[in-house]
C-alpha cells in the first residue's frame, strides 16, 4: 500500500479507496502507529538504501555531498513534534521544517543517497556529519572531497573536518562590512590566501579560502563582476576549476527533487511515520538506479553506455503501480451505506 501511494504522490486514505482486497486506511495507520522507535526504523532504512548499490560505489574514491532537505511544517507542533521541528529561513510561508540530512554521491549515472537521517533540534551540525560518516563507513568508501552547503560554515564544522582530515569545499558566508569575509572581495582576480573565523562560543579556526571573480556577461540580463568565497582544504584543482566543480554539489537538491515525484501525501504528525515516507521515496530513486546501471546499460570498449531514456524514474513508477493493481485489483464500484 505504501508503495503505490508513493508511485501516485498519493494519500494512504486514497490508496485504499481505489484498491480492492486490501485493509482500510484506519487498519493500516493503526500499524504504522507501531513504529515508536525512531533509531532502529532509522538504521533498518539506511541498510536498505545501501542494500542496492551500482558496482563501483565502494570502489575508489567518490565525492560525495551532505545537505538538509526540508519539508514545510504549518500549525503547532505537538510535544511528540516539537524536538523534530526545524527553524531556518523563510520558505513556502513557514519558518519551521522537518528537516533531514542525507549523504548523497556524486558520480555520473550512479547518483545515490547512501544515508539519512531526521534531524531533531538537539543535535549539532558536527553530529549530524559525524553520525552519517559512520553510517557509509561500512561500504568503505574513501571521499575524494565532500561538498556542504554555506549552512554548514561554522567554526566547529570546520575544525572537525580538518580533524578528520576530510578534503572539502563549502561557500564562505560573506559578512562585514569592513571586516569578516567581505573585505576578502577586492581586485579584479581570482587569488587564494587564508582566513581565520572566530566565534564568541567556540573560538577560532584558520583555513584556506579561495576567493573566484566571474563575469556574469548578460547572464539574467546582469553585468559586471561577481565573487565567490569558498572554504577549500585539501582538495586537488587549480582556482580557476573550483567554482564550476562546486556546481557539482547542486546533484543532491536534484535528488530532492526528483523524491517528490513519489514522497506519500500525508497529514500524520508523528515524525517516525514521517520519516518512514520520506526515506521511502529515496530508496525507490536508488532501486531505479540499480536496474539502470545493471539492466539498461552496454558496456563499451572504454566505458559503459547507460540507456536511462528507455527507463524513466516516471516509467518504473507506472510499472509499480500496475504491478500492486493486478495483486489487489482495482475497485470499479461505489457503494451506498445500507439502511
């Protein structure tokens, strides 16, 4: 039932008005209700999202990404609500979200989401890493550089990924008016130097920052000169190939996206449910890879020619669709209540 109302961005409600043969609505939110257990629902859908993985996700090194995506929350949130809901910018007329961190790779044809998790009020940017590099630690990849939002440019998140000695690249927050990041911009060149970021709270770390001026040349009908700051340790490009490389990052919002296409329609407040739903769409994303790469694909002389125009993510969702349809049935009749 949840596999269907995914494939038609429907409500379980809905699901089980169109189907014959199958439990009412109420019957299975009454089982879903079982899922109290966030952790462990959390662990057995990561294992399930790395459980079909393209060949050669866990050889080499890969780049991967971690970011939020946030879902919209309206109205008070209840006490079993309250540590799941996020604040950040306005967006779609809220401030509040539920908010989940995922890892995602970034390697042509083989983009998958390896990890994710919902994120509570409590926890730090520097956990959230830190909890989804040990979930992918098992597949043993080795991260040739992590790309993170301008979300993640704090003092602690810094430190620890040079800790940990993780090559990175985020965009620098640019603030100041005379100071901080923005006396960084000046000159009509790119050029690399250093930047030390303080906190009142945690003190201050120092790191490379490569500072890239690009010409906007009409494009949205603008002109002029443009700068980007990003924060860069370790990572093996020159500082004319960093800001088209970080562009690369925008892979795991597409991935958002296209989790939309087959995200359950819902109303349920309990974040465990919620979250199920969620992971849910990923890891039909990541299956339709898999078929992809292993079904639809013809290996050449050099590389392997990948034929994901004969096999769209709108065209497994139909597949699935009739698939729960011939099982169950679908209802043709309406029937008056008797009496």
């Amino acid at each position: 039932m949840l596999v269907r109302a995914a494939t038609q961005k429907d409500s379980i409600e809905n699901t089980t008005k169109v189907l014959k043969n199958v439990p009412t609505s109420n019957d299975i939110r009454y089982h879903l209700e079982k899922y109290s257990d966030l952790a462990s629902l959390e662990e057995d859908l990561n294992k399930a999202l790395q459980s079909r993985l393209p060949t050669g996700i866990r050889q080499g090194q890969q780049k991967i990404a971690i970011d939020f995506n946030l879902i919209p929350y309206y109205g008070e949130p209840s006490p079993l609500e309250v540590p799941y809901i996020y604040r950040s910018q306005a967006k779609n007329g809220t401030c509040s979200f539920y908010a989940y961190a995922t890892v995602y790779v970034i390697k042509k044809n083989k983009r998958v989401t390896l990890a994710i998790k919902a994120v509570q009020q409590k926890n730090t940017l520097v956990a959230i890493i830190t909890y989804l590099l040990a979930i992918i630690e098992p597949l043993n990849l080795r991260i040739e550089r992590l790309y993170l939002d301008r979300e993640f440019f704090c003092v602690p998140v810094i430190r620890w990924l040079q800790a940990l000695d993780i090559p990175f690249e985020m965009p620098a927050v640019i603030r100041g008016k005379h100071g901080g990041t923005k006396q960084l911009i000046r000159g009509r060149r790119s050029y690399k130097t250093s930047y030390t970021l303080n906190s009142d709270k945690y003190g201050s770390v120092t790191f490379p920052v490569w500072i890239v001026c690009t010409y906007k040349n009409g494009k949205r009908r603008a002109h002029g000169r443009e700068f980007f700051i990003y924060a860069v340790y370790k990572v093996k490009l020159s500082l004319h190939q960093i800001h088209d490389d970080y562009r690369l990052r925008f892979g795991i919002e597409s991935s958002y996206r296209m989790k939309n296409q087959c995200r359950i329609k819902t109303t349920i407040k309990n974040p465990t449910i919620r979250l199920l739903f969620v992971a849910l769409s990923f890891l039909i994303i990541n299956i339709w890879i898999y078929l992809i790469w292993h079904y639809l694909s013809l290996l050449k002389r050099s590389y392997r020619q990948v034929l994901s125009h004969l096999f769209t993510l709108k065209q497994m969702l139909e597949f699935l669709r009739q698939a729960v349809d011939r099982n169950y049935g679908v209802a043709c009749e309406v029937y008056l209540p008797s009496g």
